[in-house]
C-alpha cells in the first residue's frame, strides 16, 4: 500500500511517524484543560471528543464514546465500529475532500506541540509474557547454562504472569529506583535497599479491545479478531531483587514498580500490510495455539540511552518479528483455562531480543549480565541504568514511502526513597 496523502500537509512528509495510514488514538490535554480523545495526523492531533460533540465523526449514534478520558468505550463497541470509524475519519482527511469539510475539521486540529499526552487507555489488568526466544535462552545460559537455557515448558505455553495495572505509566513519567531484598550469595542474610541492577525490558503491549466470557476459551483467530492495537511497551525489572525473590513463583516487586507505553495506540488496521508469520516452530504445538495465518509484524525496534543533560546513544536494535509466540497466541493460551479477557486488558509480549548482541532488549543481555559494560557517546560506560539516566524505545512499521510509527516510550530514573517517611510525597 502507499502513502496516502492528505490535506493536512505535515502527514505527508516521508519521515513523519504519524500518516494517513496510520491514525493512531492517544488522549491529550492542553494546559490545564480536560482530557480529550485525540488521534496523531502528521505534527497535528484531531480532537475525536470535539468531532464527536460537535456531530462531525460519532463512532456510536447513540451514545457518547469519546467524552470519557480513555478509549475504552470505543474499544467495546467491537471491530464493525472500529473499522467503520477509521474508514469515515480517514474519507474525512484524504487530499481534494471539498473545503467545508477540511475547514469544519481544522477547527478540531490541535499543534501536537502544544499538548500534555495521556495513557490512551484504562489499563484493566496487564499480564505479562516471556515469548522471545533468543531473550529466553540468553538469560536461561547466563542462570542455568546453555544446556538448560529453555525452560521444558517454554517451546509449549506461551509463558507469562499476572502484572499490576497500577504500575502502567505512559511515556515520559519519571520512574524512582524501587527498592526490595537483594541477598548475595555468601551472605548469611538478605539486605533491604535500592536496586544496583536496574534494566529495560524492550516489548510491544497488545491491547484487548473486546472481552471474552469466562468459561469459554477463544481460538487463536478469535483472539486476533478481540486485539485493537499495540503499543511500545518497557517493562522496567529490578534484576537483583529479581534473582533472590523469583523461586518458586516467578517475578512479584522486581516487576511490579513501573511498566512504561507509548501514548499512541496503533491499530491492528494500521498494521495489517506489515503482518508477517511467527518463526519455524522447533516442537509441534498443541492444536489450540495454531495460528491460522501471519499474527507477528514486521515493526523495526531500537533503544536509545542518555546520562542526565547528556546526548543518546542508541544502545539495541531488533524486530517484533523476532518474537516465537504472536499476541493472539498468548491470548488464546490466557483464556485456554476459561480466564474471562476484558476491555482495557494489556499484554506485555515479552522481551524482544535478536540474535545477535547487539539486538538486546534488556542490558542484562546487551552487557552479558554486567561482564561487558557498554560505552556511550560521552564515553561513560554502563552496566545497568544509573540515577538521571533516560531510556528511550521508538518503533516503526517501514512501508513504500511512508511508516507506521508509535512515537516514543521514554522513562528517566530518579534516586531511591529508601523508607516510607523519607522525602516528600508529590
Ligand atoms: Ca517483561
């Protein structure tokens, strides 16, 4: 498919994250106003609350959808809506519509510039995955060794755990150092203390837009059918307090202090020319986890990192191709045992790591679990992530002449609160 053009000239430029094709739904607010349904066009935002209140583009005839701060009530109304909406607000916004229309909508445009973003959505719950394989068996060796770098089960079941939608945060909050029990191993007795080996974890967020009964499995075409779109997403992880509390029942405080999103919802119909198949299965799967064609994309990843007031280095580069197991995978895995999906539910992919060392989604693995510490630009050298420090992920879909881009998911660490009385709550 090609660019398609708009009026609305910024769209069109070849290096804009935010095309016609791409139409992707944030919320927003300017200065101290309300919180509005917005969707990113070039360096533009269409207000969806004002085209809504003001009769111009309504995705349900009967009810307000877009008034609500989040995009969960347009996400229930199912993908005969979604579609139809795109559809209508693209016929809106296409080069040569007659005038009146494009003066109506750009009364409704906002200067991406001038607006504070939002989390996009109500995040119901979030669970999390562990469904790169190249990230499994890089952690697995340096834990176990390579002979049992993958878990038994991992070539089976989409592996994952149950999150903290508390910890969602969008794209530019400031994350403090969590703090929790680490333990050495010739020490007789853990210590309490702020995290010496905080790290990133590079992922894409599915987000469930419809949601299933609990009691009923979904099939693997059915769950594709329920996923509205995705985000970038980093699942920040304490791998000290990591290591000490995970046996026997996984990760808990190392992973529930911070998960950071893009703002920028992309939908699954913004990414439909990019869907590309899961890896050769090493093991057969079981019949429920076939997929019924493509269900990865082909989404180009990179990480940057910068030292406080400093320039960034871009530290990883991989693909959400690289992934074994596609979301509608994990999401028809979730429901197998009749766990009821709904609205607003996020799904973390898992890390999303290449091959090669240099395709990294965590620093665990980019600095082989601190041995071989990165230099940046500055010629400051890292092992894990220091106070001041900025992470940044972008991600983009290349299409001819144009790409689908999910703007920025960026976080900058601030030092420990060690003890509940110590500074002052904002
Ligand atoms: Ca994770």
């Amino acid at each position: 498919m090609p660019l398609l053009k708009s009026w609305v000239a910024s769209a069109n430029a070849p290096d804009t994250p935010f095309p016609l094709n791409n139409l992707p739904y944030g919320v927003f607010s300017v200065g101290h106003g309300a919180l509005r349904c917005g969707v990113a066009l070039g360096d533009q935002i269409i207000d969806a609350t004002g085209l809504e209140a003001a009769g111009l583009l309504r995705a349900d005839e009967d009810a307000d959808v877009l008034g609500a701060p989040n995009w969960n009530d347009f996400m229930a109304l199912g993908p005969a809506a979604w579609a139809t909406y795109r559809t209508r607000l693209a016929g809106l916004l296409l080069e040569g519509v007659e005038q009146a229309t494009q003066n109506a909508i750009t009364a409704h445009l906002v200067p991406m510039a001038q607006v504070t973003l939002h989390l996009p959505l109500k995040v119901v719950e979030f669970t999390d995955f562990y469904a790169g394989k190249h990230h499994a068996k890089n952690v697995g060796t340096m834990f176990r060794g390579p002979e049992n770098a993958l878990p038994p089960n991992w070539q089976h079941i989409p592996i994952g755990y149950n999150g903290r939608a508390s910890s969602v945060v969008v794209s530019g909050t400031q994350i403090t150092r969590p703090c929790g029990q680490t333990k050495a191993p010739d020490a007789d007795m853990p210590s309490f203390g702020p995290c010496k080996r905080l790290d990133i974890e590079l992922e894409m967020g599915a987000i469930v837009g419809t949601p299933s009964q609990m009691g009923w499995p979904v099939s693997v075409a059915e769950a594709d059918d329920m996923i509205f779109g995705y985000v970038l997403l980093n699942d920040w992880s304490a791998r000290d307090i990591q290591a000490w509390e995970y046996q026997p029942l996984g990760p808990f405080q190392a992973k529930a202090f911070a998960t950071s999103i893009s703002p920028w919802i992309v939908t699954k119909a913004a990414l439909e020319p990019f869907r590309i198949s899961t890896p050769a299965r090493e093991k057969d799967l079981l019949p429920y986890l076939h997929e019924p064609g493509p269900m990865l994309y082909d989404i180009d990843l990179a990480v940057t990192m910068a030292p406080a007031d400093q320039p960034a280095t871009t530290i990883a580069r991989t693909n959400y191709k690289e992934m074994y197991y596609s979301a509608a995978q994990q999401l028809a895995h979730h429901t197998s045992s009749g766990c009821g999906m709904n609205t607003g539910d996020l799904l973390g992919s898992g890390t999303i790591s290449g091959p090669e060392k240099h395709e990294g989604g965590s620093l665990l693995e980019l600095t082989w679990g601190g041995k071989a510490p990165l230099t940046l630009k500055t010629g400051e050298t890292r092992n894990f992530i220091e106070d001041g420090d900025t992470l940044t992920l972008t991600g983009a879909a290349k299409g001819e002449g144009y790409q689908i881009g999910f703007g920025t998911c960026t976080g900058t660490i601030l030092p420990a609160v060690k003890t509940p009385d110590e500074g002052t709550k904002p």
